[in-house]
C-alpha cells in the first residue's frame, strides 16, 4: 500500500506489503499487516494488531488507567520469573540473531502473559512489557533482602 492519510477502514484490515503515512491512522477492527508499519501521526487500532516485519515507535503506550480495572490484586511474590529461560536464537525467515523467551515454555508457567491464535489456539507469542510488573515485584524483594543483609552486617560489625 502506499502512502495512507488518514485511512479510516470500518473493519479488518489486511496489508500484504508496507504502509506509510503522514498522519493519523485509525482502524475500528482488526489490522494484520506483513510488512513495515511507518507513521509519523499515530495510529489507534480498536481490536487487535498483528505485524510481521518491524515496527518502530517513539513511544508506545499501553492502556493502563485505574478505570479500566477491577479486582486488583497487589503481588505479594513473583518467584514464578525464576522459572523462564531467557535465551538468543537466530529467526528462521532473517537469520538475525536477537534475545527472548520461549513463548511455550512461558505458557507453562505464566499463560496469561501468553498470546494464542483467536482461530487455532496455538501458541504465538510474548505480552514481554507485562513481565515488567513481575521484574519490578523481584527487584523490590531482592532490594528488602539486601536491606536486611546490610543491617546483619552492620549488626555484626558493630558488636565487635
């Protein structure tokens, strides 16, 4: 597709080659695209987005307002991140070596930060900025362990 303004589809959309744009884009469907999505304005999908090629952004920004939850639960733990297996591959149609995770293996232990096919089920992908919630959970718990260490040490040191 060539160069888009304000394109404006009612439903799905199915690219099969490069879109680029000047302004903004808006979909109120779902948007598969095979290939590179170049906007300079932004672009609001109301279902889902599926891109195979690159996307760059400047900034991406995922819904997260309070007022679009309920039954919010603090994390109490998230030992389960010491379960995944952080590895580098090579992708098979580029050849480009790159760093993640395996997102079967992430399915066993995590599901919900698990993306499946709406047709087939069948494992697709990672939700990985999801996981920051679950780094975020360790950090704070290691930083409380090393607290604890540093005033046993300091303890310690001081009864001498």
């Amino acid at each position: 597709m060539a160069k888009q303004s304000n394109y404006n589809p009612d439903g799905n959309l199915v690219v099969r080659g490069n879109i680029v744009g000047d302004e903004n884009i808006y979909i109120t469907g779902n948007a598969v695209i095979t290939g590179t999505l170049s906007v300079t304005g932004s672009i609001n999908v109301s279902g889902s987005t599926s891109i195979t090629g690159g996307l760059s952004a400047t900034s991406i920004t995922e819904t997260s307002a309070l007022r679009y939850k309920e039954n919010i639960i603090t994390l109490n733990s998230a030992d389960v991140i010491y379960n995944l297996r952080p590895v580098t591959f090579d992708w098979k149609d580029t050849g480009h070596r790159d760093y993640g995770l395996i997102a079967e293996e992430v399915n066993e232990h995590l599901p919900e930060l698990v993306k499946k096919s709406d047709i087939t089920g069948e494992v697709e992908g990672i939700k990985y900025t999801k996981l920051t919630s679950l780094l975020i959970k360790t950090v704070q718990k290691q930083q409380e362990q090393i607290d604890d260490l540093t005033n046993r040490i300091n303890s310690l040191e001081n009864t001498d």
